[in-house]
C-alpha cells in the first residue's frame, strides 16, 4: 500500500499517518521528520533547512526529492510506505512520479484531508500549549507568525499539488473536519476501495 496524505498544516496528516502506519505495518515518511532530525544532528542538510523552515518557507525540492529517493529503497519501506508531508510542490510530485516509475511502483491512493483555516489556527494553539503542558518542546515554527506564514506558502505552492493528483484521477478529498475516528473512517473507505480496485 503506497499511499500520500496531502493538506494544510494542523490538517492531521501525522495523526493519520500514525494510524495507518500501524494498521497496515507500512512506515511513515515524512520529509518534516526527516528535516527536523537533519536540524538537531547540524548535518549541512539540516543547517541549510533551519531558517526556511522557521520562516515557513519551503526547503529546497532538490533536497526533499534526494531525502525521499533515499529512504524509500530502505528494506521497511519494500512492501509500502505512506508519504507525509511530500510531495509539496509540483515539481516534487513530477518527481515522485519519475521515481516509482523507474522502480516499477504505483500509488495507490492519494488522499487529501480538508481543514477550514480558522479550525487549522486553533489545532495549531492547542498542539502549543498541550505540548507546554506536558513539558514538551515547542515546534520552532509553531508560532502566529511561522503558522500564517506556512499556510500561504500551502496554498501557494502545495495546493496545486492536489490539481495535479486531481488530473491524473488520483485524488481522494476526504472531510478532515470530523472526530480523529470519522477521519478515520473515511480515509479507510478509500483506501479498501482502491486496493479492491488494484486487485479485481
Ligand atoms: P506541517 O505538516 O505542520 O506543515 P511538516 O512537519 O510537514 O509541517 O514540515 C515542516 C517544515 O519542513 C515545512 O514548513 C517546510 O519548511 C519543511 N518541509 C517539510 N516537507 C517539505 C517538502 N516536501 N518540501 C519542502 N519543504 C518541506
């Protein structure tokens, strides 16, 4: 099962890769993760991203695209993987695209998780102080300013990612306002669908 999770910020992407994660034993990539690792190691790849990502920018396709290639021929990742985060511009899905090619792999669903933006502030304050709460460290980009910042840079750059999933008749939008359960719910009614259909 090779699945994308696309949508905003605060949208639960981690949540339901989490979930998925452990229901089909598959792992979950996310290019955050992997940059935010690269960050606190001082590699030159997390040097080079630190400040972009604080400004809620974009760090470089050249380097998500070489941090994916990589850890998608890791053994764990044979039987499938759920991709988190990535891709977010279009070249990077081009990209993605051009890579499972080349390996002979397919997608077999990519699902898209639709927040308000108001509701996505919210979930982004809350994420602060429950971590605070619990004597965890704050996101350096969990902040007014970063957040806001990343929610353009979404819609300016990763939202056409959809239209080109969209096009291609892959795109799954799927209501993210819900319960985590309902979300659920209905990410696993896609997902049955479409292995159904790869099988039959
Ligand atoms: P969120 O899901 O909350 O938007 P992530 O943890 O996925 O945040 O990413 C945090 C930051 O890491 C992004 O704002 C961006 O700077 C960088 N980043 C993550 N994935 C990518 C990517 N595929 N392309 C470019 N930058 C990325």
């Amino acid at each position: 099962m090779r699945l994308v999770l696309l949508g905003p910020p605060g949208a639960g992407k981690g949540t339901q890769s989490s979930r998925l994660m452990k229901a089909f034993g598959i792992p979950q990539l996310s290019t955050g993760d992997m940059l935010r690792a690269a960050v606190k190691d001082g590699s030159p790849i997390g040097r080079e991203a630190q400040a972009v990502m604080n400004a809620g920018k974009l760090v470089s396709d050249e380097i998500v695209i070489k941090l994916i290639d990589d850890r998608i021929e890791r053994d764990d990742a044979a039987n499938g993987f759920i991709l988190d985060g990535f891709p977010r511009t279009v070249a990077q899905a081009e990209a993605l695209s051009h890579l499972l090619e080349q390996k002979s792999m397919r997608l077999d669903a990519v699902i898209e998780l639709k927040v308000e933006q108001g509701r996505l502030v919210e979930r982004m304050r809350q994420r602060v102080t429950e971590a605070k709460a619990r004597g965890e460290t704050v996101r350096d980009d969990d902040n007014a300013e970063a957040f806001e910042k990343r929610l353009a840079t979404y819609h300016e750059q990763t939202a056409p990612v959809s239209e080109y999933y969209d096009r291609r008749g892959q795109l799954h939008a799927v209501d993210g306002m819900g319960s985590i359960e309902q979300v659920s719910k209905s990410i696993d009614e896609h997902v049955k669908h479409n292995q159904a259909a790869s099988s039959g």
